[in-house]
C-alpha cells in the first residue's frame, strides 16, 4: 500500500474561477494541490456548448486554457499540469463542440450533461412539483442524452454519469430506483466502451447530500462486467481547499468494482497507472 500522499495522485476534475461557480485563481488552485500531495492535476473549467455564444464562451474558454499553460510552465517538475475543458452538452451543438476541440489542443475533455435540451440545470429542477411519471422522463431523456454524448466520443471521459441524483435524490430527497433504468444505464456504458473513452468517478457527491459518487458503486460495477476499462477520478473541487477530497475513496471504490488501473490523459491520449 502506498502513502496518504500517492494515494492521492491525480484529481482530474477541478474548476478555477475561470468557470462561473468557480472561487479561486488558477495558480492558487496549484499551490493548494501541491500541499493537499498531489501529483498531477487537470482543470476542467466549464464550456457550456448549448449556451456558447450567449454567454461568450469562446473569452472564457481562451481565458482558462492561456491560466493553465502558464501554470504548467510555473509548477513544472513540481506538479504535473493537464490543460482540460468540461464540455458541456456537447451533443447539443455539434460543429460548435468541434470547433473549439479543433482550435484549443487540450491534454483532456470531459463530457458532462448539466440539462436537457432547451431546459435549464438540473439544480434548477422543481423536483417538488414533478410526478413520479414525469421525473422518470426527465431520467430516461437524460440517459438518452448521455448515450449520444459517449456514442459520439469525442470526449475523453463521460463526467458526473447520474448528475440529476444529487438534486433529486440529495437536496429533494425524492426516492429513485436505479434498478428500474438498468437497460438504459447499461445502454449509455456499452456506448463508452464501444467508443473507447473513459468513464469518470466524481468524489463530489459524497460531501454533498446525495452521500455517493456520481456514478455510484453498481454502475462502475456494471461498466466493469460490461468489458469497462478506463476510469477516471475527480473531486470536482470549486475550491483550493477541496482539491483531492474523496479521491482515496474513489479509488478504494475502483478497486473494489475490480479496477487496478486509474487513467489520465495528455494530449488526449489515455496513460494507465496502476493504483498501488
Ligand atoms: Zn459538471
Ligand atoms: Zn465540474
């Protein structure tokens, strides 16, 4: 078994405030990494590909990666430094999607679904006055979105896989059964494996009401007896002082779904290390 400090190798999801809900500066998020023990880091400021002209996504986006560059320049030898985006609803708009993977030569992309088509975030859900009828439909457009998100493939990993549960089941506490979507569910990880990218544990939701990963145990279980590979492990940290938080359990939970190996990218090529 390794150290505290190499347990804690890679977080590769973090945003700086250079995404919207982010608080802290680029170099201070590297700074906090490095004392929190870790090896590497990959920040993954939000693009938001549905609303990416409206809300100028393009500054932001040119903003981010310029921060990180000059970051991995600063940290080098000290802090392994990956230049990533969380695209989100890429499917959404395509050429748009395409263009900015096109004009930004970033080391990572995930690929998140924060809504549904023409809707607003999910946090924005009025869980309250939806039947149960209509939350199953709002569940099963979501698993339809995340299926043509990885069937497309043209992200690295599908980030925060069961996203609308930390709302539903966390802050509104509305019960869901995940047994009733399995189809659906293992739909979205045969679409994965198929497309050869990775699926991400995100440690965020077990500080948060929802108290699990985002995807939780059985679907990294499934993906797993699917023929699943390739994992990857972020905190989704929106502060220097969460960076790393819940990546130990992650991998313990890996671990426990019969992964030996956590996966990184650079250039937007996949480097396996063992979890040891
Ligand atoms: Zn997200
Ligand atoms: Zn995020």
């Amino acid at each position: 078994m390794g150290t505290l400090a190499y347990r804690k190798i890679l977080d590769l999801h973090t945003h700086t405030d250079n995404s919207f809900d982010g608080n802290h500066s680029t170099m201070y998020m590297c700074e906090r990494a490095e004392l929190a023990g870790l090896r590497g880091i990959a920040f993954t400021d939000h693009v938001e590909i549905d609303i990416y002209h409206q809300h100028a996504f393009d500054r932001r986006a040119k903003q981010s990666y310029f921060e990180i560059n000059k970051a991995k320049a600063a940290f080098y030898g000290r802090l392994a430094i990956f230049a990533g985006v969380e695209l989100g609803e890429a499917t959404y708009d395509i050429p748009t999607a395409e263009a900015l993977l096109n004009t930004l030569r970033y080391d990572f992309v995930i690929g998140s679904i924060h809504n549904l088509r023409g809707e607003e975030d999910f946090c924005f859900l009025d869980v309250e006055n939806c039947t149960d009828e209509e939350i199953r439909e709002i569940l099963l457009e979501y698993f339809e979105e995340e299926r043509q998100l990885a069937k497309w493939g043209k992200v690295d990993t599908i980030g925060h896989l069961t996203y609308p549960l930390r709302y539903i089941v966390g802050e509104h506490g509305r019960a869901v059964d995940l047994r009733d979507y399995s189809a659906e569910i293992e739909a979205v990880l045969r679409e994965i494996i198929h497309s050869g990218i990775a699926l991400e544990i995100n440690t965020s939701g077990l500080f948060q009401q929802l108290g699990s990963t985002m995807p939780g145990e059985d679907i990294v279980s499934t993906y797993r007896h699917l023929g699943g590979e390739l994992i990857t492990i972020g905190s989704d940290a929106h502060y220097g002082e969460h960076l790393g938080r819940g990546i130990q359990e992650g991998m313990a939970l890996a671990e426990r779904c019969g992964f030996h190996k956590l996966t990184f990218f650079q250039d937007r090529e996949p480097i396996q290390i063992r979890m040891e």
